[in-house]
C-alpha cells in the first residue's frame, strides 16, 4: 500500500475500534490494578515508580483490547452487520478485512508476549477473554446466555490486571475478589443486553436468536427496567451473605449512587425508544453506566482517583461517542 492507502486503512481501523468501548475494558482491568497497589500498601509497601510504570503497560494494553478484538468481533458478524450497521468500514470495503486481521493478530501477539515478562499467569485470562469473544458471536443465538458469556469476557480484564501488575498473591482466589468478578460480568451482560435493541432488526434476519429477537420489543424493553437493580441487587446480596465485605465510603455511596442514577435512566431511555436512532444514541449512556460503574469499585481501594475517573470516564465516553453519530455506522 501506497502511504495515501496506509492512512485511509488506519483511519478505518481506528473507526471500527470504536474507542469509546475502550473505558469498558480499560476500566474493568483498572479494578485489578488498582487492588493489587491496595494489598502492597496494607502490607506495609510502598507502590514504586517501577510498579507505576508497570500499570501503564498493562492499561494501555486493556483500553486498546477492546478495539483489537472489535475487529474480530465485526469480521464474525458481518452478515447481521450488513443490516444493523451497513456504513461500518469492514461492510462498505472501506477496510480490508484481511489487513486489518493481520495488524489485530499482530497487535494481540505483541500484548501476550509483554504480558508473558509482566507475569506468565496473566496469560490465562488474555486468552479465555480471546476465545469468549469467538463464543459469544455464536452465543448471541443463545438467549441470555450471550449477555452471560460477554459478561464473563469482560471480566477477565479484571483477573488479568491483577495478576499483570505483579507476582501472583497467595491465595489468589477469596470471596471478595470472586464478588468483584462475578459484579463485573453482571454490570457488562446488563450493558450489552440493551446494544441487541439497536440490532433487533440484523439479528432478527440473520437468527440470532436473542432474548429481544425471541420474547419481542414489548417484553424486552419492560425486563430492561427491571435490569437496571440488577447489579444494586446483586451486590446487596453478596455484602448481606458476608462475602463482600469492606469500609462503606463516602467515594463510593457518591459513585454507587450516581451509577445507579445512569442504569435507570439507560433503562428508561430503552423503554422509550427501543429501536431507530435514538436507541443507538441511548448507549452513549449505557456506555457511561457500565463503565462508571466499575469505577465504584476502584473507590474501595482509591477514592480520590476514582472521583477522577468517573468524570473522566464521563466525560471522555461521549466525547468519542461523538465521533460515531451514524447510527448506520
């Protein structure tokens, strides 16, 4: 390719990166990093530069998975794409699928061998994460159970920012920290339980059976209100059973309660608009929920910082929502 090609390829590449999903998988992982500097501290450690340094890598690496896999992600899917999302750059020819594959392998090749010097135990979840993406394609014709398996995806990003951000602790595995997985996954099946109202159409044409292509608009937009206490409901549980257990703070009463504020307006506006353009627009606030959410539990370990990354998250959420106003694209 001529230098004018390069460009136009890169641009369609980052387009279907869609870099305002970014802040689901690079928040997700910020969840292990941050408590894996909470245990080095309430061990009486200091958090160096190095391990500093060491947390950049491994964040640069979750915010730019989302995208490296999005391209995937978009090859599987392109005959319901051709429906829901005709002006996305793999449909209209704009990007070659076969370069963009190579530069995504390429890119998830480098990511592994970095993580392989971070800590090799790291691996497992960068590759279970790889492989649900592959399922969940095919488990979009599984009812729920696709919302379960992107859940699941994503909550290896946080299992892998722990164990990247240093030695693996002993024992690796406590009530607390399965809570913190198991919150994850609820937090992001909900998010993308309502993108399938956008897709309804596609998935309908091309049997993807979802829960919203099975049961009808109707039914799928009247579960989505009570969707929106699941994650309240599912944590309440889990602290009631004393599995989940730390200091209530005032970061977190401010982050739980204004991400409980976002689900249910995300479920209000779904209800209203649950197809054509204004469902499309209503993820710019499902994004910010699912993502802001996570930030909650980044406030259990670091209340400051995750003031910060809440407005942050906000903000920069649909600042780059705003680069992708095609609801076709």
């Amino acid at each position: 390719m001529d230098g004018a090609a390069v460009k136009r390829f890169l641009w369609a590449y980052v387009k279907t990166m869609r870099l305002y999903y970014a802040f689901i998988t690079g928040i997700a992982g910020w969840i292990g990093v941050s408590f894996y500097h909470h245990l080095i501290e309430r061990a009486g450690g200091t958090v160096t530069t190095e391990t500093y340094q060491r947390s950049v890598f491994i964040l640069v690496i979750l915010f730019a998975s989302w995208g490296i896999n999005q391209v995937f992600n978009d090859w599987l899917g392109l005959e319901e794409d051709r429906i829901n999302a005709p002006n996305r750059p793999m449909v209209t020819g704009e990007l070659d699928v076969r370069w963009a594959l190579t530069l995504s392998g390429s890119l998830m090749a480098a990511a592994a061998v970095l993580t392989w010097f971070l800590n090799p135990a790291a691996l497992v979840p960068m590759l279970l994460g790889f492989v649900l993406n592959f399922v969940y394609n095919y488990s979009k014709a599984w009812g729920l159970w696709g919302n379960v398996i992107f859940g699941l995806m994503i909550a290896n990003c946080t299992v892998y920012g722990f164990l990247a951000a240093g030695p693996t602790p002993i024992p690796f595995v406590t009530t607390n920290r399965l809570c913190t997985v198991l919150l994850v996954a609820v937090m992001n099946g909900l998010m993308t339980y309502y993108t399938y109202f956008k897709d309804y159409e596609g998935d309908k044409a091309a049997g993807k059976d979802t829960f919203i292509v099975r049961h009808g608009i109707e039914t799928a937009r009247k579960v989505g209100i009570v969707g929106a206490f699941l994650p309240t409901l599912a944590f309440l549980f889990v602290r009631m059973m004393g599995w989940f257990p730390f200091e209530i703070t005032h970061y977190f009463l401010y982050c739980a309660t204004m991400t409980l504020f976002l689900q249910i307006w995300t479920a209000v506006r779904f209800y209203n608009h649950p197809v054509g353009p204004k469902a499309y627009f209503s993820n710019a606030t499902n994004f910010r929920a699912c993502a802001c959410g996570q930030v909650t539990f980044i406030s259990i370990f670091n209340g400051p910082l995750a003031l910060y990354l809440f407005s942050f998250t906000y903000v920069f959420i649909g600042f780059l929502f705003g680069f992708h106003e095609d609801d076709k694209g």
